[in-house]
C-alpha cells in the first residue's frame, strides 16, 4: 500500500477555527479540500460541537479511501451520533470509523463506564451494515505520568481497536521517542497511528516549520518500520493560509506519498 493511502486528515468545519488559538486570519478550505491540497486519501471528519450534515459531507467525500466521523466523548458522543453514522455508512461504502476524542482529558472518562464502551464497540462491530473500526485519541502528555494511572486506563485503551498518539504542545516534541516507546507497550494490540499538527493549537501559534518536518520524519521511519500504520494531519482549518509549515507537509507528502510500506 502506498504511504499517502495510509494518511489521514482530522477534518473540522470550514472555518471553524477562525478567530480562536491566536489565529486571526480567514481559512474557507474544507476538509475535502485538504485531502487533494496534502495528498492524501482519508479523513476523520470531528465538527468540533458544530452541527453539521454528516449526509454533505459524506458526498464530498465520496472519492475518498476511507472516511471516519469524530466525536467528542463528553459532549456529543451519544448513541444518536453512532447510529447516524451506522445508517450513512450503508450509503457510503467507504464510511469505515468511529473517533472517540478528548476520551482522557480532565479524566472524563472516568464518568464513561466501561461496559458501556464495550457495548459501543460491540455495536460497531456488530451491526446490519458492516464492522466500523473504533479509534480513541491520546495525548503525549497524558501517560507517564503515574504508573497507577495509566494502569488504571489500560481497560479503556483495551476496548478500542486503534489509538492515535498526538503532542498538544510543540515544546514537547523532543520528548515523542521516549513517549512513544510506552506507547508502543501500552498498544500491544492495537492498531497504532500518530498524530501531527500543523498549527500549533496547544499554545495557540503556528507550529515551525522544524518541528513539523521532524515529526513527519520520524513517523516516516516508524511506518517502514511497521510500528504505526499511518499519519493523521492536523487539520483543514488553516490549510490554506500560506503558512509554511503547511508547505513542508505538502512538500514531504510529495517525497514520500508513493512509497510501498511493509503489510501490517
């Protein structure tokens, strides 16, 4: 399979952050549109506590690989949420996912019993339409902090088929190899991608340039490697402002997009 078939991006509304993060100029570039800007053939679509037409977007869509659709687990993650996407997903072939996002922040988790993540897995496994894949998103900064803790987690990591690891903060990207060495321990088996963001919404700035590269480099490594199978990009939403860490993704994608990777 072809890198850029393996890459994703975390698509929001258009314009949906405009005006927030530090960000004061005007991005109109949907996610569709991003996909054919970077390159690449998939997208989680998370309308952030907007509400949108999952049935618009899925059209857009239509060209792409796979499509999954984000929610936050402690707003908007409710069982009419899931079974919108179940009923699109007999429409749209490549509808292929469900997100769970901010899943451990301010440990909202906690008020999410455990049976009950079983019982949505099993229903997206188990449905008339066909098997939705469940990913959870997890940040650097939330494991390694506490062995209790994370051992205490490791039954919520366990109910998921796939974790996406992201650093919120560009000043802890030095500290990505050691926390994705407990990564990998935690997800033996897991499905595993890694997250990159292209703004740098964790303390409201743009990213660097250097900082972008490095990540997508090192990600590059771990998925010949077999240890990760793809990259998402983050995100749509200041795509198109001329920033030129955006320019660097684009410019790496065009590198290595056609690269063969190693069957996981």
């Amino acid at each position: 399979m072809l890198l850029r078939e393996r890459c994703w991006l975390w698509g929001h509304p258009e314009g949906r952050y405009n005006n927030e993060y530090g960000n004061t100029l005007k991005s109109r570039m949907t996610p569709m549109e991003c996909c054919l800007y970077l390159g690449i053939r998939n997208t989680f679509m998370v309308p952030c506590e907007w509400e949108v037409s999952q049935r618009q977007y899925n059209k857009a869509f239509k060209t792409l690989r796979s499509v999954g659709w984000g929610y936050n687990v402690h707003k908007s993650c409710d069982s009419g949420k899931l079974e919108e996407a179940l009923r699109e997903a007999a429409d749209f072939p490549n509808v292929t996912a469900v997100a769970l996002d901010d899943f451990k922040s301010r440990n909202l988790y906690k008020n999410y019993p455990l049976e009950e993540l079983h019982a949505l897995h099993d229903r997206l496994h188990n449905n008339p339409v066909r098997r939705l894949n469940s990913w959870m998103i997890l940040y650097t900064f939330q494991i390694g902090n506490d062995p209790a803790e994370d051992a205490a987690f490791q039954p919520y990591m366990d109910a998921f088929d796939g974790i996406i690891l992201w650093t919120w903060k560009e000043k802890d990207v030095h500290l990505i190899p050691e926390k994705f060495e407990l990564f990998k321990s935690q997800t033996p088996k897991n499905r595993r991608m890694m997250g990159v963001y292209l703004y740098n919404f964790g303390e409201n700035k743009r990213a660097t340039p250097e900082a972008v590269q490095w990540q997508l480099d090192f990600c590059l490594d771990k998925m010949h490697k077999g240890e990760i199978e793809g990259i998402v990009f983050h995100t749509n939403t200041m795509a198109d402002l001329d920033f030129e860490e955006y320019e660097v993704a684009v410019r790496w994608m065009e590198q290595h997009g056609d690269e063969i990777l190693p069957e996981l």
